[in-house]
C-alpha cells in the first residue's frame, strides 16, 4: 500500500514543483521509498510502503524496459503469482506491481476484471500519450481527481490535490448537507467543489475534458436468490483470508473479541507457518470493553496478543493528531486511530481486520428491522397513522420514534432508500432547512444495484456496502491506517465471497437467537459458544462525558466559528448545542459532535470559510 499523485495535460515546470507538494503531503503513505517521472504529458509521483518484493527494484513510479509504460498504484493483488503464472513470461521482479504493469499489456483495460485485491492505479503509455486509470470493486482504496486549466490532476488524498496549488479550492454545499444528514459524502463527489471520487468498480482512459470511464463489476448479484444454505461458507472466509496472508512482511490481526475479528484470526491461526500477534485496545477507565474476550480468542488460538490499555487522558490528547489524520471528514475513525497508532509503534506494518462483517452477515439492527417492516410499509405510510406518530412524537422523542417519523415524511417513503435515510441520519432535513441559511438539499445515496427484490436483506447489504461501509469505514481505515503507515487488509470483503453470501436467501441470514448466525454456523468449532452468546460491548469512547466537560471548550469553539461563517443559522447552531449541554432527549453527541469535525477540518483545509 503506497500513496500516488500526479498532472497529466502540458507539464512545464511550475507543475513539477507542485507535483512535489502533492508528494510531499502524502509521504506518511509511503514511509519506505519516493519516486518521480515526468515527461511533456505527465509528471507521476509515489510514496512506498513496502509490502510484498521489498527490494528497490519494485519502487515506483514502475517501468520495465521492453514496455513503453510507467505506473503509480496503491493497495495489492492478492492472485498476483496466479496472473504472473498465467501471463507466461520473464519478470525482472517478484513484485505484484509488475504482474499488474504486464498485466495491462497483455490484456489491456479488461486487466481488472483478472484482479482480486484492493487497488487504486494509474498506468502511462509514453509511445501514445494515453492515461489509464482505475479503482477496485468496492472502493477500499482511494482515487481522487479534478480537471483544471486543462489538467488532470490526481492522488491518492484530497490533501495533495489541495496541496497542488493547481486550482481554488471552494466548499461544495450539497457535499457539505450530505455530511450532515448521513455523516459521509457519497462518491463520486467529495467537500470541494470539482474534486471528485473515481467510482468504485470503475476504469478508464483519459481525455483532454472529461474521463471516459467504464463499469467493469457491478454489485447487482442478488437477483437469483438460492434458497439453500451456503455450504462452502467456511471454504470461501477461509479462501479470502489465506489470499491477504500474502506479504514479505508479518501479518498481523486487530482483535475485538467480537465475531468478526475472531473469525478471522481463527482462520489466520490454521493456515500461519509462526504466531499471529494480535492486538486489542482498552481503555483502563472503561468497565465495558471487549478486552477479556479478545484474550479467550488468543488464548485458544495461541497468538500473540497485546493489550493496548490506554487512559483516557492519553486519548484526549491525541485528538489533535486524529484531526490532522482527518483527509476526508468522519464522524467516526477515532477507534481505528488509536490502535493504528499503537501497533505502528510495535513496528507492524500489515494488520487483518474484521471491517465488513456486520455489513454482509446482517449485524446491524436496521437489518432485522427492515426485514419485519418491509411487509407493512405501505400500511404504516397512510396518513392515519403518520398523524399518529406525530402526536406520539410529543410524549416522546424515543429515537425510534424519531427514526419512523424521519422515514414515512421523506418523499420516496416507504422505499428502503427512505428508510435507510432515515437509519443513517445525523439530522432531519427539517433541522437542517433551519441550520442553513441557504439549504440546497444533500446528494442522493448511492443505490448501484437496489432493485427492491424479495431479499431485504441483501438489498440492504448493498446500501450499506455502497455508502456507509466505502464513505466512513473504509475511508477510515485508509486515511487513519496510512497516517502511521500501516496496511489495514479486510478478508471480510472479499469479492468471491460477498457475491457468494449476497446470493444467499434472507432466512439463512437472520434465522436463530444468535447474531449474524450464518456466519457462526459457517465457522462451527472454531467459535467458543462463549463469544457467540455473549452481549454486544465494544470498545467505545466517552463520547457524552468528554463533550460536556473535557472537550466542551471545542465545542464551543466550532459553534462559535461555523456561527460567523456565511453558512449556518447562529441561532439554530446555539439551539442545538443549548439542548445537548441540558441532555434533552432529541439531540445526540454525535450530532455536535459533527459540528467539531467540520470545524476541525475547515481551519486544516478550507480556513477561508472563516474569513468572512
């Protein structure tokens, strides 16, 4: 996993020094090497992590003399030696990266439809001047772009792009409503106005204007359901892990204690020649964390395991360095910084996760939820029962209540597109028309392969895959896992598999007292009934206690700040805040807490909003 950046138009050389900005911004992606190429039509730059083929013959930008290419890529192919077998001919390295550069020649843009792994690339043809650019299926790794002043400009981070110096950067204000209704922005669009996501799944080359680009995957699998069990369950997890054990580094495995991280290192410990180390964060003043279920893992699969115990004074001040880590906004990604930044101090550069589990396995409460109500939804939307709702909405803000309410007023209601709004929101769009002072409306979800089919669950596997697993975790996991120069790898996405398991028919998804049992039965024995009974804990942090004491002079400082911007209404800004700090049952910690998030990252990025 690297980082990349790069110009394509007429380079001259006030573009090469702003190609080494970009480079310069994104060098915690690539600790271990830096390199650069340019010629009249593009200039390439790339930071290095090395991962697999450690020798310096694998850096990029990466050429071979018998092709007229050059490549920036960031991520790994996981079946690189299947293709490398497969292409038949001399390699001047053992590095994925040149198995994909031959690749390309080979096969041209039809490449990635060989690939397995998570890949954000950009490939150069020096004989026809021709740029080729692609992202993976779901989008684990980031691509970012923009064209101005008849250049394409490109990295792996907006940072860079912000960094070029190329064009002025100006708030996109549906993005800007987006985060605030759902806490993420839906690609293809980003905070900055003509800075846009390449999509997930899609590739393309190049042109003076605009990218022609191509979907090469799409996620509609759920069409012809199968009634039967998924037999081979076992054989795929164990298939998807085995593949991201490929490194020349050690593997190592975050542990939680919950179903999905200890599946995967189960799976880890059957197939690893030596010890897995494995690492859980803890909070020393925190009773209810997972701690002591991610030792019973450890202990019968005999991993080397490390408890991170940090205090909460430790955490609070590593607030500022998370914000500095903050590439894209998120409402969440605190966990994913702190023992990213703990294990990158033991010296690991490759960890497994257990990210998409509760997304594809049906974890999450909205899964059981819409599974019952699909079936009544017409019949909840009439307009008796809505004005019901609404008189009941004054007895209490009970945040289901809350949540039906948002939902059955939105104008697709009753669709799951409405109701996974609904799930997924921060803040009604009737707050948000009073907390802005021009309200134009957020971007739409991303609903690439809902066909509203008889599988509810899949279909809401596919919103979530689609927005909130690609906008806020997987962007977590990268921007958060690249600041300390860590490689975070996620089996639990594996493409075969969740083809495999979207195909699958609801009831063998959410049948039972047990969560996400198709895939405890899949694993069997290798899961203690211990873990799979217990109650739901986490690691979590004192979010209400920290904002309404340690971190209320933050607060306070983003309403105060976003409140002399040309953006927000003040009064509803101090409304909002005046009922959290009283604990009234409407207004959650995570809602302000958006309010620091934007702040924080405005003053890093966009200081000019507080100029005014």
């Amino acid at each position: 996993m690297c980082g990349l950046a790069g110009i394509y138009g007429k380079i001259n050389n006030e573009h090469l020094l702003s190609l080494q900005k970009m480079s310069e911004a994104i060098q915690h992606r690539g600790p271990d090497a830096e390199g650069t190429f340019s010629d009249a039509q593009v200039a390439l730059a790339h930071r290095r992590l090395s991962i697999i083929d450690l020798s310096d013959s694998a850096n990029q930008p990466f050429k071979v003399a018998d092709l007229p290419y050059v490549l920036v890529f960031n991520g790994e192919i996981y079946n690189y030696k299947a293709l490398k077998a497969a292409l038949g001919t001399s390699f001047q390295t053992d590095s994925d990266t040149e198995v994909l550069l031959r690749a390309f020649h080979a096969w041209g843009p039809d490449c990635v439809k060989q690939l397995q792994g998570m890949f954000a690339f950009a490939i150069y043809n020096t004989d026809t001047n021709e740029l080729f650019v692609a992202r993976d299926p779901l989008g684990i790794k980031p691509f970012y772009y923009c064209y101005c002043n008849g250049l394409f400009v490109f990295a792996s981070e907006m940072r860079a792009l912000l960094k070029s110096h190329l064009f002025e950067p100006r708030l996109q204000s549906q993005a800007l409503h987006s985060f605030l209704r759902y806490g993420f922005v839906p690609e293809p669009y980003t905070f900055i106005e003509g800075l846009m996501q390449l999509p997930a799944a899609h590739a393309g080359f190049v042109k003076a204007a605009e990218i022609e680009l191509k979907a090469y995957w799409t996620d509609d699998v759920n069409q012809a359901q199968s009634q039967t069990e998924l037999s081979d369950l076992k054989t795929l997890l164990a298939s998807a892990v085995k593949k991201r054990m490929v490194a020349d580094v050690p593997v190592a495995a975050f542990l939680s204690g919950g179903i999905d991280s200890s599946a995967v290192v189960a799976l880890m410990s059957t197939d690893a020649e030596a010890k897995i180390s494995t690492y859980t964060v803890a909070l020393d003043e925190q009773s209810l964390n997972e701690a002591e279920y991610a030792q019973t893992v450890a202990d019968i699969y005999h991993t080397e395991h490390h408890c991170l115990r940090l205090k909460a004074q430790a955490v609070l001040k590593a607030f500022d360095g998370f914000f500095d880590a903050m590439d894209a906004p998120t409402v969440d990604g605190m966990n994913v910084y702190l023992i990213t930044q703990q294990v990158a101090q033991k010296g690991v550069k490759v960890v497994m996760s257990g990210v998409g589990g509760d997304e594809l396995f049906a974890g999450y409460p909205g899964f059981k939820q819409w599974h019952k109500l699909k079936p009544w939804r017409k019949v909840l939307s009439v307009l008796g029962f809505k004005y019901c709702l609404k008189a009941l909405m004054k007895l209490s803000q009970h945040k289901v209540l809350l949540q039906l309410h948002t939902w059955l007023t939105q104008p697709d209601a009753p669709s799951l597109n409405a109701f996974y709004a609904a799930k997924r929101s921060l803040f009604t769009e009737q707050f948000l028309a009073a907390m802005f002072l021009q309200p134009v409306g957020p971007f739409a979800l991303n609903t690439k392969g809902l066909n509203e089919s008889e599988s509810a669950v899949s279909d809401y596997s596919l919103l979530e895959l689609n927005n909130y697993t690609r906008e806020v975790l997987l962007k977590d996991m990268d921007q958060m896992g690249m600041a300390f120069g860590v490689e975070l790898r996620e089996p639990l996405l594996d493409l075969q598999l969740l083809e495999r398991v979207l195909k699958t028919s609801d009831n063998t998804k959410l049948k039972g007292d047990t969560n996400k049992p198709l895939l405890v039965k899949a694993m069997g024995d290798f899961m203690p009934m211990s873990l799979i009974k217990r109650p739901k804990k986490g690691f979590t942090l004192d979010w209400d206690q920290w904002l309404r004491n340690d971190l209320k002079p933050m607060l306070d400082e983003a309403v105060k700040a976003l409140s002399q911007t040309q953006l927000f209404n003040p009064k509803a800004l101090e409304a909002l805040q005046q009922k959290y700090q009283a604990k009234h049952p409407s207004v959650n910690w995570v809602q302000v807490w958006s309010l620091v998030v934007l702040h924080q990252w405005f003053k890093r990025h966009l200081p000019e909003l507080f100029s005014h």
